[in-house]
C-alpha cells in the first residue's frame, strides 16, 4: 500500500461498497464485508470481502493484494477475479459487517451494552486495524450520508456538533454468535469479561436475550462465571445452567462460596441435586450436603463455612503464620475465632487487630471474650436483629456445644429476609 495511505483513519461505512477493481480497471466486484482475525488488542484486517451482482457467492481479496483505497475506489496490486476465493470463515475471524455491525456488544469499561453503528479502523504501515466502535448518533447519520446536513444545522440553531462516541476496541467483548459453532467468538476482551464487577457482569446478562445470554454465560472463565451466577436473579439462575453439561454446572456450584451454592442446589429438584453433588470433588461435596439438611429459615441454611478458627494458645506471630499456611484460599477475612482445645468458640479478634498487635502476645491475651453469636437453629429474623443491633459485619454460627460451624454475612442476612434485596443490589 502507498505512503499516502499510511497512519489514515478511516470508517467501516466509508469502505463498504466501493469498488474493486485490478491495475488495468477489470471490475472484481464491491466490497462487502471485511474479515478480522482475533487474538490482538487491535486486530488486524486480513481480508477484503468482494461480492459480484452476477454472483451469489462471496469472494476474498487478501489485505496484502491491496495497493490503494482512493475515492470510491479499492485498487489491487494485480488480483485476477477468477483466483479469488470464496468466504470461508475459520475459528479465531470474526467479518465485521455481518457479525459486529448493528450487533450488540459489551462495554467492558464501562459495564454496559451498546450498540455499533459504525467501526473505525486505522490504516496503517500496510495493515488495516479495528481501533473503535462507533455507538453514537453520529455512526448513524454517517451511514445515512445526514452528517454534513446534521452538522450544518446543529451549528446553525444551536452553536453545537453532535459528538463523536467511540470505544476503544480493547474494552469491546463482541456478542456475535457463529450459526454453525453455535458457539460465542471472543477476542482477547474475554479477559475483561472476567474484570467486570460481578454484579454489573449479572445486569449485562439480564440485559441480554436469551440466546446471547446461553451464549455469552458459556464463555466465560469458571471463577467468572461462579460470580456472575451469584448475583443473577435466583429465576435466572436455573435458566443459565439448563443448557450446560452436568460436569460444567458442577464446576461452576464448586467455584461458588457455599452459602451461594446450597442457595441454588436448594431450588433445584433433588434428582439434580445428587447428579450435580455425584460431580463435585467430595470435601466440598460433604461440605454442601451438610449445609443442605440446615431447615429451611434457620441460621444455618444461609451461614457459609468459610471461616478462620485458630487455638488460645498460640502467639500472633503463629497465628499470622498458621493463616498464610492454611487459610489463604479464604477470598475475605474479617475475625478470627479463638477456640479451646475442644474447639469450643472463647474469644474473637478482627484481623486489623491481629496485624498491629505484639508478635509474641498470645491469642488468649488479646481476644475479645464476650462474643454475640447465633445458633445452627435460630431463625433468620433473630439473625438479621442481631445484626441491627451491634451493627456488625459478620456473626459465627455454633451448634448446641458452642463449636463454630459457620459465619453469616450482614448482606447474606439481609438477602435471607428480604430476597428482592438480590435484585437491587
């Protein structure tokens, strides 16, 4: 490609149909569609669909065989049409006019789903590369050919243009579903699909039909997907594993936090339940299915057994070791539960205290003794009182012999009493 087209940016509705045509003038057809290939921050174009009124069949021009884009014209370094081959759409393309144009896709930035209207491409050193997506007005009234007269008269009545509104295309996870995979094309944003805040990732899926929701709920990464399932809806919750294979809906249950995952095994019918507990590996498994015979309504159907318990006796220096060694998996910790050596729960410490007190001051020393818990029994209301009274973050749960078997949350107890709280979040 010549210098005059190097570092040229360029619109996707500016492209499409123009004409192809060889050195010597011979018409190969009209641009109809440009092929991408994923897997780089700004793909790169590798091919140049062209479509011949007299043909039913779409032909590609490699990228590199363009020389010139000038005009209304698309001019080839010497491409004869009978050499040209027909689309043929492999595993990591994506074409844009027909996959991502007026298609919806997903803001990662700004956790939303927009619509295109138009993509920008930069020309560049020979390459032609996806650098935005339009999903403005302005993409609108461009492929309309109304920019100039919208112009003209914004700025005539009001002293205003209407602004450009481009994502940068390394924040956009395309929606556009193969018809033949059955499967969700994604490029390397797949990784922002996973930075997403999990509540925002959960309203973007109940944004979505229900094909593309199937579709994009499939791709995603396992912890990801725990997450988003999470904060769903409880009615979409079943809805999105009910096309998933067995082993896949028991990965997912296994990557939940425990309370979230009898939540859901909860709803489920029992036959589901024991096929989905069969795939789960069985310390969590065990764990699970003790926390499913909880009755409905008690403290201990809604506690997670998540939790850190350590012995009176050990110093602060042991006891921040015995946390890095054994508890590290634990994604929040707020206390820690001093017990006996019968288990029995005596004290508690917030981490916070935990961390700027004496390495050689044992646990027993600093711990706080007069601790308010909840019985395995005690219904949901007497929890979510309890919490309303001290104000806390978190309460332990215990059995009849004062052995901590669980914690609950201040929102797990809020969600417990008030369930459309899910919803609001």
């Amino acid at each position: 490609m010549t210098d005059q087209t190097l570092k040229m940016f360029v619109f996707l509705s500016d492209l499409l149909n123009r004409r192809v045509v060889t050195p010597y003038g011979q018409s190969l057809g009209k641009v109809h569609d440009f092929k991408i290939v994923l897997g780089e921050l700004f793909p790169r174009v590798s091919a140049v669909c062209v479509k011949k009124l007299t043909e039913r069949q779409i032909r590609i021009l490699d990228w590199r065989e363009v020389e010139t884009i000038n005009g209304n014209l698309l001019k080839t370094k010497g491409a004869q049409p009978a050499l040209l081959p027909t689309l043929e759409v492999k595993e990591q393309e994506i074409l844009l006019r027909e996959e991502i144009l007026d298609k919806q896709v997903v803001d990662t930035f700004g956790a939303k789903i927009e619509r295109v209207n138009d993509i920008h491409l930069l020309m560049t050193d020979g390459e032609l590369r996806v650098v935005h997506v339009d999903v403005g007005l302005r993409g609108i009234f461009r492929r309309l050919g109304w920019s100039k007269l919208v112009d003209g008269a914004t700025n005539w009545l009001f002293s205003y243009q209407i602004p450009e509104r481009l994502i940068s295309w390394k924040f956009v996870q395309p929606l556009a579903e193969d018809p033949v995979r059955k499967t969700l094309k994604l490029n390397v944003t797949q990784r922002n699909m996973g930075e997403i805040n999990p509540s925002d990732l959960a309203d973007i899926l109940e944004e979505l039909d229900h094909q593309k929701r199937r579709a994009v709920f499939g791709s995603l990464e396992l912890e990801t997907a725990a997450e988003a399932l999470e904060e769903v809806v409880p009615q979409m919750q079943s809805q999105l594993l009910d096309n998933l294979k067995r082993e896949r809906v028991a990965d997912i249950v296994e990557e939940m936090a425990p309370d979230e995952a009898v939540d859901l095994l909860s709803r489920l019918s029992e036959d589901k339940q024991v096929r989905i507990l069969e795939e789960i590996a069985r310390e969590k498994r065990e764990v699970l299915e003790k926390l499913l015979m909880h009755p409905e309504g008690k403290a201990g159907s809604i506690m997670t057994t998540e939790f850190v318990t350590l012995n009176q006796k050990l110093t602060v220096a042991e006891a921040l070791e015995q946390i890095r060694r054994d508890f590290s998996e634990l994604e929040v910790i707020y206390y820690v539960y001093v017990v006996d050596k019968l288990s029995h729960l005596i004290g508690v410490l917030s981490l916070r205290e935990l961390l700027l007190a004496n390495p050689s001051a044992t646990l027993e020393e600093l711990m706080f003794r007069a601790v308010k818990k909840v019985k395995v029994s005690d219904s949901k209301k007497k929890v979510l009182n309890l919490f309303r009274k001290y104000d806390f973050v978190v309460v332990p749960v215990v059995d009849k012999d004062n052995v901590v078997k669980g914690t609950i949350t201040l929102k797990d107890a809020i969600q417990a009493a008030i369930p459309e709280f899910k919803k609001k979040r």
